[in-house]
C-alpha cells in the first residue's frame, strides 16, 4: 500500500517532468516566439493600413515583442532539431550568418523603439524597414513543409 502510494507519487512526478520538456522543445520555443513576432507585425499593419488608429502602446508593445524575441530566437536551434519545423538545414551550415539576420532584425526594431513612430505614416515607415528582414530570413533559412 505505502510502496503504491510512493510510486503513484513518482508516476505524477515523472508526467511533470515530461509536460516541461514539451514545453522546452526548441521547436515549440522558436515557433512560438516568431508566432508573436508574426502577431506584432500584424498589429502594426493594421495601423500603418489605418484599420486601426494609431495608438503609441500599442507599436510600443508591439516592437519590444519582435525586439526581444528576436534576440532570444537564434538560441532555440540546437543541433538536430530541424525535423518537423520549417527551419531549413542550411541554419546549421550557416549559423554565423543566421545569427547576423536575426541581429540585423533585432536592431532594425531597437531603432524604431528608440525613434517610436508617431503616427500612422510614421508606423508604415518603420514597417518597411523592419519588414524587410522577414523576407530576408525566410528565403534563405525557412522551408515550406
Ligand atoms: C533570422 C531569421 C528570421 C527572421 C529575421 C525572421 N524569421 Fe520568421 N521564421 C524563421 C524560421 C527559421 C522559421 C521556421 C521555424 C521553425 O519552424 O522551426 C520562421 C517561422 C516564422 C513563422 C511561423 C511560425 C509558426 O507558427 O510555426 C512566422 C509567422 C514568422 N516566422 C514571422 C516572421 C516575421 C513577421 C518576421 C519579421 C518581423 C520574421 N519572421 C523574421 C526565421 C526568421
């Protein structure tokens, strides 16, 4: 009876312990984060489009999403975990370079964060800009699955 108890305790213990490697599984991490950058992006979209008014907090939330994710992106491509994602093998052939995309994107966003953009035009300015680096990226290391 106590020795059942013990081991249901551990059989607990051990399915916490997997739900956190889940929830550390590079892929998950890295697609998660780009998920918010895509969001970000689609809110200042929406401003620089004028379906939404403008609103300083907003590009400001917005920008400091893509400006730390995109810092915390390029450490989520351990060796061996491109399957089952989009991350094309040349990350791994080319990863200095990778990195530098990622920093180019990081520093395009701190730009704007540090000139925030004042108003619509102001925002679609910033848009172009820091859009351009979505692209850039994706070409070269993200493939369609
Ligand atoms: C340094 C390279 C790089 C830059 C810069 C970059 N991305 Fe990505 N992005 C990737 C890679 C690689 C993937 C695929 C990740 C995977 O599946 O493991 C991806 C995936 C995505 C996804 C799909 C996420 C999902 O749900 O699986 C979205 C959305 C996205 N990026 C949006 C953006 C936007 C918007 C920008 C520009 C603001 C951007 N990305 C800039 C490399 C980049």
């Amino acid at each position: 009876m106590k020795l059942k108890t013990i081991l249901t305790a551990m059989v607990i213990a051990g399915c916490g312990v997997s739900a956190v490697i889940a929830a550390d599984d590079p892929v998950k991490v890295r697609e998660g984060l780009m998920k918010q950058v895509g969001g970000s992006m689609g809110a200042l979209a929406g401003i620089a489009k004028g379906e939404k008014p403008y609103d300083a907090e907003i590009v400001k939330t917005a920008l400091t999403t893509i400006s730390t994710n995109i810092k915390a992106f390029p450490d989520q491509f351990p060796a061996g975990s491109e399957a089952n994602s989009e991350a094309s093998p040349k990350i791994w052939e080319s990863m200095d370079d990778f990195k530098a995309k990622a920093a180019k994107l990081g520093a395009d966003t701190d730009m704007a964060l540090a000139q925030l953009p004042a108003d619509q035009a102001g925002v679609g300015a910033a848009l172009g800009v820091i859009g351009k680096n979505c692209g850039d990226c994706h070409q070269a290391y993200r493939i369609k699955k």
